[in-house]
C-alpha cells in the first residue's frame, strides 16, 4: 500500500504518535470529543472538509498535504486528460451498475478536497470516472455537485466553453430543487464570466442571491422553515429572533452571499462599479449574521471572502491602490487562512496583477510566491497566471522567486 492508499485517519493517528499525544489531548488542543478523533483516525467518520484538515495539520505540526498523502511537487502546464472529462460529459447512456449513495458520497467529498487543495493534474484524473458514477447512480444533489467540481475545474484551465456545459449539466440535474438551483448557479454564473459575458453572468447570478436573500437586512426577519437546520433555530434563540431570512437556514444564505460576491464581481466586469459595490455591501450583511455553518454547499463565504471581493472590484475599477491597501488588510485576519487554497492562490494571482499596475514589481513577486506556495497548480498551471509571471520576470533584475516561476513555466525572457 502506498502512502496515497493510506486513509486519512490513519494518517492523523500515526502523527499524533508522533507528536506524543493521545487522543484526549488531541481533542483539547482542536476543542473537540475524544470520540470525534477517535472516529475520525478509524474511518468511522468521514474527514472530508478542508478547515478541518487544515485544524489538524497545524496542531499536529505538518503540511496538510501530509494528511492528504498528496504530492509536494507540481508540475507546469495545463493537466493532460481534459479530452477524457469531454468524453465522459458526452456520455448519456453509462453502462455500467450505479455505486452505492455512501461510496459516492465519499467520492465527491474526496474529489471537492482535490479541488480546493488546489490538486488539478489529480482532479482531471479521477472526474472522468466520478462522472460516470453520478451519472449512472442519478441521486440529484450529487449529480449537481459533480457537475459543479468539474466546471470549476474547467473554467481553471482555460476550457470555459466545456465549463459552460458543465454548469448547464448542474442546473439541469438540480431540477425543481431551490437549493441545488442555487447551488449550480454558482457555476453557470462562474462560467460565464470566464466566457468574458458578464452582463450575463448578472442576469443570472442576481434574480437567484435575491430568492435566497431579502434587499432587506438580515436582522430584520424571522426564521422560519427548514425545520431540520438546527444551526438556524439556536441561533434565533439566542439572538431572540430574526437572524436568518423565513425561508433561510445558515447554508441558503452562504448561497446567497455566494451568488451576491458572483454577481458584484459581474457587475465590476461590465463597467457597474458602483452597482458591485452595493452588491458587496448587501454580501457583507450576509457574512455579518453567519456563525459556525456547515459548508456543505461548498461556497467558502464569510466575511473574508467578502473583502476578497472588494479588492477584486477595486481592481476592476482601476484603483490598484485601494485594492492593496484592502489586501494588506485580508492577510492579517485570522479567516484568510481557512480559506481554501486555490481560493486563496488565484486571489494572489489577480493581487499580483494590482501590484503591476501601481509599478510595485516587488509587491507583484511576493504575491505570486506565495501563491505558489499556497497552491502551486493555481500559478503553473493556469494559462491566466503566465502573463503576470512574465510581466513581473521582465523586471531588471527579476526577482529571484519570479525567476525561478518563469523558469519552472518555461518562459523565457
């Protein structure tokens, strides 16, 4: 067995020996049961969110790419196997015998964890076969999410036409179901704007933030509804009522935050700044009332994400300045680093972009560095990401670490 083949818990049980803890004092340092950490080294429960992979790399003392039994190295260039994820996409009548629920469960939990620790040349290998797990099991909400993974992955390199189809595919198996209609409008609205239709991508993006969030103020509102989202009742206990919107639990409003951030981003791309910034605003109100979700709806919203957006449309408007001021500002706050990593190493790539256009050559360098070494797919492998290592390694002389980025991407100067 090698160590790619080694469950996870396996891996967290052999580095807390390591580190001389038992499972009690495990669990104290993560503020967690002694049972939690049992179940999660004997596989008993799943260990499928990136925030807690990364809890428990930092108190076990190791990358998390460690506990994921994942490569360090990354290679330059586009990932080979795009035409398979076309080919399986093409794909309506599969053959062979659907999966059980859990198992897929477990495979899309798995290949979301790819994806956000940023392992494209891994993800482009196991989509094609997850494709047609979904497709042949037809359980709506995995279907969505296998969709929504592979025109992530897509719209990363460069294939945003393919993405496109992708995030139609998600829409379409999210059928009558709000939730997942909101959930693949991410996507599409994603796609589009990779597609360079941003009028569009508002279209889409906004009519949907709206149906999951109110113009009002979430404070203003009372729960109701989705009886079975027990974060939302606590919180209207605590707060004596009105925190989340009637129909609202926590992860509908992410959903609709999310689809908020989407649409100002849209807005900056057709030249509406001031429409992007009340959009950001209305998202920021959002992330105010948002405590302790569950993500499972893989948005990533908080109120960090919402600054990220703001310094995206600063960028977008042309004020390089206010971006960089805003984005020394984000990597001091403690929720910067519980972002995902490709979310956190694209964000780099466009600040790298700010920093060129206020002449700061050295700004832009350490913003690609440590995009690379947040996530170095997000630097080597996106096509978008060469011209900023260009720009910066035609500085003279260049810096050191661009240098060797330009080299690795093989560009020459």
């Amino acid at each position: 067995m090698t160590s790619d083949d080694i469950p996870i818990g396996r891996r967290v049980a052999s580095w807390r020996v390591r580190r001389s803890m038992t499972q009690q004092m495990l669990a104290d340092r993560l503020r967690r049961s002694k049972s939690w950490v049992d179940k999660i080294e004997r596989g008993a429960r799943p260990l499928d969110r990136y925030s807690v992979i990364q809890e428990l790399a930092h108190v076990l003392r190791v990358d998390p790419e460690v506990l994921l039994g994942q490569p360090r190295s990354t290679p330059a260039g586009t990932p080979d196997g795009v035409d398979d994820i076309r080919a399986a996409l093409a794909r309506y009548d599969i053959p062979q015998a659907p999966p059980r629920t859990d198992e897929l469960c477990r495979q899309v939990g798995h290949a979301w964890l790819t994806y956000q620790h940023a392992h494209y040349g891994q993800l482009v290998r196991l989509l094609p076969g997850l494709l047609d797990a979904a497709q042949a099991a037809q359980e709506p909400e995995l279907l969505v999410h296998a969709y929504r993974i592979t025109s992530s992955l897509l719209v990363k390199l460069g294939e945003a036409d393919l993405a496109w189809l992708a995030a139609d595919r998600a829409m379409a198996a999210a059928g009558d179901d709000p939730l997942q209609a909101a959930s693949a409008t991410i996507s599409v609205t994603q796609a589009l704007r990779a597609n360079n239709r941003d009028p569009l991508a508002l279209t889409a993006a906004l009519p949907a933030a709206n149906r999951l969030v109110s113009r009002r103020h979430p404070v203003d509102h009372a729960v109701g509804g989705c009886g079975g989202d027990r974060t939302a009742r606590r919180l209207h206990d605590q707060r004596g009522g009105g925190a989340f919107a009637a129909a609202g639990s926590p992860g509908e409003w992410a959903l609709g935050g999310t689809l908020l951030v989407q649409a100002a981003l849209a807005a900056a791309g057709c030249g509406e700044h001031r429409r992007a910034d009340e959009l950001t605003d209305r998202a920021a109100g959002v992330a105010a009332n948002l405590r302790g979700y569950d993500d499972t709806h893989r948005t990533s919203f908080g109120p960090v994400a919402v600054e990220v957006a703001r310094v995206l449309v600063a960028a977008a408007r042309g004020d390089a300045a206010e971006a960089v001021r805003r984005h020394a500002l984000i990597v001091r706050r403690e929720g910067w680093r519980r972002l995902p990593a490709e979310y956190r190493g694209a964000y780099l790539v466009d600040v790298a972009r700010a920093y060129l256009h206020l002449g700061d050559v050295r700004g832009a360098a350490r913003a690609l560095v440590d995009a690379d070494r947040i996530a170095p797919a997000e630097v080597r492998c996106r096509a978008s990401a060469r011209t900023v290592i260009a720009d910066v390694a035609r500085a003279q002389p260049a810096p050191a670490g661009v240098a060797r980025l330009a080299t690795l991407v093989g560009l020459t100067r």
